[in-house]
C-alpha cells in the first residue's frame, strides 16, 4: 500500500530564506508526483506537477523534483515571503485520478 | 474563476440530521468526481469515487449508507452526510478530472459542524 510522508511537519522562517520542503513515497511506481498549496479553511492549488520521466519542473520560485528511485521529491522555495504561508501536499495517484496525499508541511514566513 | 464550484462553503447542522454537499465542474463535463475529507491538521483522504450514471464506488471504512453519492449529471455531484453526528465534523473538499484526464481541479472545500 502506498504511503506518502512528508518533513518537516511544520515550519517557521524569517522571509528571505530559500527553503526545502520533502515528501517521501514507498511505491515508486507512480506516473507523476504533484505538490499542492493549501490555505487556511480552503481548497487545493495545484503548483507543480511532474511526469515520471521528468526529474524537475519550475514555475517562478518554485521547483519541484522527483526521484523515483530513491521515492522521494523536494520542493523548493527561493526567497520565501509571507504570502507563501500555508500548507504544502505532495500527492501521487492510484488507479488513475484517485489521489493518495502526504501529511502535509505546514509552513509560516514571518516578516 | 474556479472551475469547480462546492456549496456550501460552511454549514452547522444538528446532530442526527442530514446535510448535502455539492460539487460542480463549471467548464467542463466530468463524468468521475471524487470526494476527500479532512480532519483538524491531518491530510486529505479519498472516501469515494461519484461515477455519472452508476453507483460510488467507496474506500474501504468509509459508510456508504452515512455518506450518500450522487452523481446526477456530467456537472454535478452531491454527498450527502445522513443522520450526522459531532464526529462527522470535518472538511470535505472535490475534485474532478478534464475529460482527457491531464488536469484534476479541486473545490473550494466544505466546512461541516455537527453539534
């Protein structure tokens, strides 16, 4: 059975700091590794996702890597601010569209 | 704009009463949604699969008699949470894949208290 986990739980930063977020995943057979962005009380962003073939994807501050060998992904924040306050979820799928979500890293940048 | 809509946002309903969630996609027709709960600080977990056109499929431990599916068009489904009670209190949040399955957009989630 697929688990998904991720460390830090939780994190508190001065902004500024560039930041690494992990998720780790016992079955490496997955086709793609998505990591999401979750407010307070609200619903899912989605910020990256990568294909099994790929080893990165970036998108502004962010970048995202997967390494399926060793089941794990980073995902990377340069330069964090305090807007980039919330809750980060890796999630790989099952049975195609059916997500199986990690425990989340719950992440405060203070000014 | 969101492309899944759920309402409603927040709801407190009495203890042994029903209430029901619906999630909509807005730009597309989705013939599979599936339904998450979340508890206080913990990660999302899948209860169930809406299939348009037949019955949910449900994970395993999740009641499909408490926890009612329908999916009624290409557009909508609905979980209702039957004969409710304080441990049902939870976030419940949709998703629904595009047709050609490269996107999977959430809802804006549901706030449930049950007091």
């Amino acid at each position: 059975k697929q688990e998904v986990t991720q460390i830090p739980a939780a994190l508190s930063v001065p902004e500024g700091e560039n930041l690494v977020l992990n998720c780790s995943f016992t079955d490496s057979a997955i086709y793609n590794l998505q990591w999401f962005r979750q407010d307070p009380g609200k619903g899912l962003t989605s910020l990256l996702l990568i294909q099994s073939s790929q080893r990165e994807q970036t998108s502004g501050r962010l970048n995202a890597s997967l390494d399926k060998s060793s089941g794990r992904s980073t995902l990377y924040i340069a330069a964090s601010q305090p807007g980039d306050s919330a809750t980060y979820l890796c999630a790989v799928p099952y049975n195609t569209d059916k997500l199986i979500f990690g425990t989340g890293t719950r992440l405060q940048v203070f000014p | 704009g969101a492309v899944v809509s759920q309402h409603p946002s927040r709801v407190i309903c009495k203890s042994g009463t029903s209430v029901k969630i619906e999630c909509r996609s807005l730009d597309f027709q989705a013939t599979t949604m599936f339904w998450y709960r979340q508890f206080p600080k913990q990660s999302l977990m899948l209860m169930a699969t809406s299939n348009e056109g037949s019955k949910a499929t449900y994970e395993q431990g999740v009641e499909k008699d408490k926890f009612l599916i329908n999916h009624a068009s290409l557009t909508l489904s609905t979980l209702t949470v039957t004969s409710a009670h304080p441990e049902d209190s939870s976030f419940y949040i949709c998703s629904a894949p595009t047709p050609f399955g490269n996107t999977i957009y959430f809802g804006e989630g549901s706030w449930l208290t049950v007091v």
